[in-house]
C-alpha cells in the first residue's frame, strides 16, 4: 500500500514537473501573440501615417502649381497688361465669369516639363508643372470711379484671378489633390497718377525762385528710396503742395526745408524736421495720405516699360502704330553735348491742326481702339511729317529704334516710346492761340484755365500724349527757335511797330494794345494813317505813297527805314534785335514790310503774320547753321523777359507780353538711373537732364538769357523716371543752365476719356490671397 501510495504521489509530481517542463514555450507563444498584435497596430498606424503624408504632401504640391499658375498671370500682365480670360467677372451673376475669350496665345515660352503654358482656350487659360496641371480665369471687376480721388480709375483697377490645380495620376482619384488659388489684383499706373514718381530719390527742390514757392498741385508724389523736401540755394523758398492725394515712399521723407501740405480732404499740415521720419513718434500718416516706411508706405516699383508689348501694338495693322528706324526721318545736325557721337533723328510735328473734337467719349476697356477690321482714316488737314500723316488709327503709337528729337504739335493722341535717348527740343503739343496767362507771381497754372483743367481737342489746348525712353529724357532750351515762337510773336510786332516811328506814345500805347492783346485771337493790324490821311507812322505816312522802284540806291528810303534794318541787323546793345545774319536778307525783309503798307498805308494782321512767318523761317535756318547770342529770337529774349515782367507787375494787365516757356504738354517716363551732379538735400548742386542756355563756350550751347531772367519750363503732365536702367553718359552741368523756373502741373486727362494715350503701362500689386481645398468635379467644371 505504502508502495502504491507512493508511486501515486510520485506520479503525480512527475505529472507537475512535466507541466512546469512546457510553461516557457506557452508564455513565449502568448508574447509572441501580443507582440504580433502591437507591431500589426504599429504598421497600421504607421502606414495610415504616410498615407496621411503622401496626401499633405500632394495638397502641398497642388498649392505650388496654383501658385505657379498665378506667378504665370502675373509674368502675362507683364508682356499684355490687359491679358484676360473673360470680359468681367460679377460676383452676383451664375457663373460670375462672363463673355470668354474664345481662344489667346501665351506670350509665356514653356520649358519643357518644368512649366508648359498653353494660352487662354474656350475661357480657360491653362498650364503646368512636371508635379501638376492648373487652370486659370482672369478677368476685370467693374468698379465705381470714386470723385475724391482725381488720379485713380476705380471702374477699370481691379482684376479677379482663380487658379484651379490638381495633383495625382486620377487612377485613384480619392488620392488626387485639387486645389483652388484665389486673388484679387490691383492694377494701378503710376504714369497717369503720379505728378512725380522717382524709382530712386524724389528730391522736390525745382527751384529756385525767391518770390514764391514751387507749387505742386494734385495728382500724388512717391520717392523709391525716400523723399525729401529740400530748396536749391538759400534764396529758393522751397515747395508748397496742395490738393495731394497721396505722398508714399518704403523709406523715409525728411524736410530740409518746411513744406506745408494740403491734402485732397482739406486738412492742412507742414512738414519740418520736427515731425519728418526722423521723428518716428510725432510722425503723422493723416489717414495713409502721407506715409513712409514705417508708417505704412510700400513699394509700387514699376520695374521697366512693356517693350514687347509696345512694339506688338505698333505692328498691328490699321492701329495707329509706326516702326521708327534710321531711314524713316532724316538725320539731324543737332548734337547732344554730353554725348557727342550719337545720331539723333528730328520729328517736326508742325502747327497746331488736332483733328479729334470729341472728349466725352470713354477709350475701349483695352485702350487700343483701332485694327484691321476697324481701319480709322488719318485727321483731314493734318500737317504731321508725311511718313505720321498717312498712318491710319484714332491714336498714334509710334514706336522708335533710334535717338529722336521732338517738338511741335501732334493732330492725334500720341504716344512715343524710343528704345534710346529722346530729346523735346521745344514747345509740344501746345496750341500757341492759347493765352499763357498766370493769375500771379508763382507762375503755376494758366489763368484762362484755372481752376479747371486744360481742354482736349480740335481748337482748344492739346492732345493726350505720352513720351516714353528706355534711356533719358532730355529738355532742350539751346534752340530758342523751337519753343518761342509764341511768347516772341506779339513783342517782335510791338518791336516793329516802334521802328515804324509811331508820331506819340499814345499811337504807340495803341498799338501795342493792338498787337498784343490778352486774347490772341483778337490781336489786330498796324493802322500807319487816321481817318483822315494823316499820319500815325512817320515811316509809312512818308513811303506808302512816294516808295522808289527799287531798294538800292535811294539815300530817302534807306534813312527812313535805318530803324526796320536795325531791328534785324544782329547787335549786342542791350536793344531788342531780331538778328539775321544775311545781309540780302534783311534788304529782302524790309522791302517785304514796306510794300505790304504802301497801298493802303496799312499793314493787316494777315500781313504782319507773312512777316513774322518770313523772318522766323530764316532764323530757324541760321540758329540751326550756327547759333548767336545776338540772332534771331536769342537777340529778342533779354529785353522780351524785362517787357514781359513790367507786364506782369502792372495792374491791370492790358498787354499779352508773356515770359519766355517752354511748354510740354505730356507725361514724361524716363528709364536711366540718376547720372548727373547731384547733392541731396538743400543746396545748389543738383542738375537736371536738361541741355541748353549755359555759358559752355562751344560753338552749340551759348549763354542767350541772362541771369536773373528764366526761362519758365512747364510739363502738363506727369515727370516719371523708373530709374532701373544704367546710363551711358554722366550730366555735368556744363551744358545745363541754372536759369530755369521748372513747373509740373498733374493732368486729370491722363487718367481716362478719349484723349488717354495708347499703351500706356501698368504695374499689378496683388492685395488679397486665398486657397483653398477643392474637388475633381471643381476642376473638371471648371
């Protein structure tokens, strides 16, 4: 039993032991269960991880190629400012895309994979990338032009952009990424804007002038580096700005000199050194009407001028456009003194004869009216040089190759863009019927028409015009034939009245009224006799009746016209003179003026406008062969400015005896960087691109109008330098004159109506930016 007892016991140990043999590999079955389980949840998780990975890394690629597609937009509105998919969009409407563009080309080159652009089909503009495809829709939004701000055009400045891109190969479309890019562009042009646009420094000071200070009026001011108010020598009274709708630079405005300001809602400020950007706590933006780098001010760089673009317009047939190469217009004598070895090529754009007379008509939304299915016919009367005169187009785009030389008056809008230098050698796009009358001393704007803005068109004041350099714009004043003609014309006839020995001062006093009214068109003959036959001209009372056959050899005749041969015999007196060099010429002359009277013992408007037509037509030729301080209108200026200022200072004026001007009426874009004597700030070595009137001793640039007399140079318009390019040559001074009073007046007709100039360029800021997730159907209907 014992033996029995124990071998049961001893079973069932061996039983436990075998149990406790087999343990280890149940645990290490059930850890490997639990481990398996843990790295099937950890592959799970982690697979589930780079699928959440892959598709963020889509949707982040599907916003880069949105992204791509709008940067394409933008580099379009580079090349064709007015680049569009649709007419309009209206956000009201269903779709709110309206009018598609049926089919555009791209002026965007693809580069293989990396980006493909393939132009605006059906509405669409498409793209892509190696990663991706996008579509894009562009069109403008209508907006109300707002009456608080003259400068800007609200209707037409806004531009709507949506960018649809897709990500993925569409085998698994749940996987694809569609994304949605969405901006609102600002179209802005700061050539119809901007009074003064500087893309390097603004410097104010234009002066200088002790009686008053410069006075800009309306439009808007902006300094890329910074702006400053400052004078030229300590006589100048500095500047004064009225009506200003925005003074903006990225960097810093500081007044050397204080400047009051009254912006366009009335309220008035001045800026000192006190509270310039050099005070940043007492600095004021006024409600961002005047602001800085600090305060608001940004960047409206526009980088360059739309070359391409241009020269597409003006190739296109029926449009107004002409290619300007070297055989197109003959070359001129005329030399830039700072760059002797270029050629320049003359443009005489004549009289004033415009031939447009409608102002309220608005411009097509493109501003490029006029094509081959539209052709518009030349103004009747023109008298632009021929190779103008025969373009067909409401507006002129003349593109040019070559360095030009301009003055004279345009019949049609016009727009000049030149690849090199362009030189205005005088008055242009002034109509000279048009009294240059100032309401007082500062000289800003003419009083016929102030308040209100100059009118466009057939018989009023000018055109729209536009002159655009990929290099400088120059003003010449060394050609005094060019730009005086209408400031000379009523003095030259007072000049020759006295020479006609009026038999009283008031015979004289008369016919000085007569001959120089306020109105020009009212301007009247020489009467030599009363009602009676007696005399009011010693000088044609004795010859009108008694005048030899001949004008040699009569000692009669030649004493009683000594005075008429005097006034154009070349002297340096300190008397007026009319100079003219030939000798056969002054005879000729002067036998034209006594037969003019000898029948009636009159000399008629129409007669003494042969005259004058007669002599300046020979000075023109003899300035242009070799000038000479005491010739032609060079002879005249002197005491035209002194008669001109006595004039001025009486009260009332009777007389319209008006200060030497030279007068533009047009925006000026220049593209050079600064490159001349410049010193910041308050003093007097600053020196414009201006040529002319400066004692140089050269054989081509004289010293006529002497200190302190000026000349008035006045733009009506804008003055635009972009500052990007390098320039060629450094302006010293040497060949510039100090004696001018430079006036620049903004020109609201710039910013719209039928008379805004062709091509005019733009630069897009982009205000607002949105993306968003869209779907496969989004894209598909898009």
């Amino acid at each position: 039993m014992l033996l029995q007892a124990g071998k049961g016991g001893f079973q069932q140990s061996m039983s436990f032991l075998r149990f406790r043999r087999g343990s280890p590999f149940v645990i290490v079955i059930v850890f490997a269960a639990v481990l398996s389980i843990f790295l099937m949840m950890i592959g799970r998780l982690r697979q589930g991880y780079l699928t959440l990975m892959s598709k963020s890394g889509r949707d982040f690629l599907a916003t880069t190629v949105g992204e791509t597609g709008l940067n394409c937009i933008f580099a379009e509105f580079r090349i064709d400012n007015d680049y569009h998919t649709h007419d309009l969009y209206k956000p009201i409407s269903d779709p709110p895309w309206v009018k598609p563009i049926k089919k555009r080309e791209s002026s965007i080159k693809s580069i293989g994979a990396d980006l493909y652009v393939s132009g605006v089909k059906e509405g669409v503009y498409g793209g892509g990338t190696q990663f991706g495809q996008f579509k894009a829709h562009i069109a403008k939004i209508l907006g109300k032009n707002l009456k608080k701000t003259k400068t800007l055009r609200e209707s037409q400045m806004f531009v709507r952009v949506e960018v649809m891109a897709h990500v993925g190969d569409e085998k698994h479309p749940e996987d694809d990424s569609y994304r949605r890019v969405s901006a609102l562009v600002e179209k802005r042009s700061p050539i119809s804007e901007y009074l003064l646009y500087d893309g390097e420094m603004l410097d104010i000071a234009l002066g200088p002038y002790e009686k008053s200070k410069n006075v800009f009026s309306t439009g808007r001011l902006y300094g890329y580096q910074w702006i400053t108010f400052s004078a030229l020598n300590g006589k100048d009274e500095g500047s004064q700005l009225s009506e200003m709708e925005k003074i903006e630079t990225p960097g810093m405005i500081q007044a050397f000199k204080d400047t009051p300001v009254k912006f366009a809602n009335n309220n008035e400020i001045t800026v000192t050194k006190y509270n310039d950007s050099t005070n940043y706590l007492k600095f004021n933006p006024y409600d961002g009407f005047i602001v800085d780098g600090s305060h608001g001010g940004h960047s409206i760089k526009l980088t360059h001028l739309p070359k391409e673009d241009i020269l597409a317009k003006a190739k296109k047939k029926n449009g107004g456009g002409l290619i300007i190469e070297t055989a197109t217009f003959k070359k001129s004598a005329w030399k830039n003194p700072y760059d002797t070895g270029t050629d320049y090529y003359d443009i005489d754009f004549g009289e004033f004869r415009v031939g447009q007379t409608d102002s309220d008509t608005p411009p097509p939304d493109d501003g490029d009216p006029g094509d081959e299915d539209n052709p518009i016919p030349p103004p009747t009367g023109s008298d632009d040089p021929p190779e103008i005169k025969a373009v067909k187009g409401e507006k002129l785009l003349l593109y040019s190759k070559v360095p030009l030389r301009v003055w004279g008056c345009p019949d049609r809008t016009t727009t000049i863009f030149c690849e090199k230098d362009l030189v205005i050698g005088g008055d242009f796009n002034q109509n000279p019927e048009k009294a240059q009358d100032y309401p007082d001393s500062k000289f800003q704007n003419y009083k016929s028409f102030y308040p209100k803005a100059p009118i466009n068109g057939k018989g009023n004041y000018k055109i729209g015009a536009l002159l655009m350099s990929m290099e400088r714009i120059l003003i010449d004043v060394s050609r005094p034939t060019l730009f005086l003609k209408n400031e000379a014309k009523p003095f030259f006839m007072t000049c020759l009245a006295k020479a006609l020995w009026p038999v009283s001062t008031a015979i004289e006093d008369e016919t000085r009224e007569n001959l120089c009214p306020m109105d020009p068109s009212k301007r009247q003959g020489i009467f030599g006799l009363n009602t009676s036959g007696g005399a009011r001209f010693t000088v044609i009372f004795s010859l009108y009746k008694d005048l030899p056959t001949a004008p040699d050899g009569d000692p009669n005749y030649e004493n009683k016209v000594i005075d008429i041969k005097g006034f154009f015999t070349p002297k340096s007196d300190g008397k007026p003179h009319f100079g003219i060099k030939d000798s056969a010429f002054r005879k000729k002359i002067t036998w034209e003026i006594v037969h003019s009277f000898r029948d009636d013992g009159n000399l008629s408007r129409d007669e003494l406008d042969r005259i004058f037509e007669m002599a300046w037509k020979q000075a023109i030729k003899e300035e242009a062969e070799g000038p000479s301080a005491s010739m032609g209108p060079m002879g005249l200026i002197n005491p035209l400015f002194d008669e001109a200022q006595k004039n001025f200072d009486s009260s009332p004026k009777k007389l319209g005896i008006f200060s030497p001007e030279i007068t533009i009426n047009a925006s000026l874009v220049s593209t050079t960087r600064r490159s001349a004597t410049w010193k910041a700030a308050n003093g007097n070595q600053k020196v414009f691109d201006e040529i002319g009137n400066a004692p140089a001793n050269t054989d081509n640039i004289l010293e006529y109008l002497k200190p302190p007399r000026f000349i008035i140079e006045r733009v009506y318009g804008s003055e635009i330098r972009i500052a990007t390019g390098e320039p060629k040559y450094f302006i010293s001074g040497n060949f510039s004159g100090t004696a001018f009073l430079r006036r620049r007046i903004w020109d609201p007709s710039l910013t719209g109506g039928a008379y805004q100039p062709k091509a005019l360029p733009f630069v897009f800021n982009l205000l607002t930016f949105r993306e968003d997730t869209a779907t496969k159907k989004e894209f598909d209907n898009f």
